[in-house]
C-alpha cells in the first residue's frame, strides 16, 4: 500500500514527480529515508521504460517526468548505460536524523 506521506493526492504525485526528474537529472537527490522509498522504485520504472526506447515509452516518460531535457538525457545517456542490468538502478544510503525534526535522512542515488 503506497504511503500518503501528509498529502493530498494531486499534492503527493506532482511531488514524486519532481523527485523522479530531480534524481534522474543529477543523479542523487537527499530526502527524508519515507519519501526516498517511494521515489526508488519510480526512478527504476523510468529507466525501465528508457531500456526499451520506443516512442511509446518516450511518451510515458514525459508523461510523468516534468522537464523534457531531462527525459532526453534519461533516454540518451542513462538508459543504455544500464542496458545490460537487469534492475536495481538506484542506490539507498540512510544519513541519520536531521538536526530540526530528527526525520530519518537518505540519499538516493543512480548506480553506475
């Protein structure tokens, strides 16, 4: 069951969205260790769809990711570059508490 992580659902999606478009375009973001579990598997899905590289999967990208620059360099250089691994492209690395709250901190990084 998907977390709801205090938000609204139009809120929680364009959200995940950003993140997706953020870890893939610089290749790690950090964020509290909850949200960092549920953008993980999209940022898979996404490459999964850039292993393929067919027009509809170009547009299921852009779909859901929010730069179109961003799905290029997804598609170009991220996608083949992951071409021969079965899955697993993102790594999880908790940080410890953040010092304001003492929410559980990660990043969330591409492998290469």
């Amino acid at each position: 069951m998907p977390r709801k992580l205090g938000r609204p659902t139009a809120h929680r999606m364009a959200m995940l969205q950003t993140m997706v478009t953020d870890a893939i375009e610089k290749g790690r973001i950090e964020t509290t260790l909850t949200r960092a579990k549920e953008v993980a598997p999209l940022v898979d899905k996404m490459i999964t769809l850039a292993k393929v590289n067919t027009l509809a999967s170009r547009r299921q990208a852009l779909a859901f990711m929010t730069k179109e620059d961003t799905v290029k360099k997804l598609f170009d250089t991220v996608g083949p570059g992951f071409a021969d691994r079965g899955g697993g492209y993102t790594r999880l690395t908790r940080l410890g508490p953040r010092r304001g709250d003492a929410a559980e901190l990660a990043v969330l990084e591409l492998i290469v």
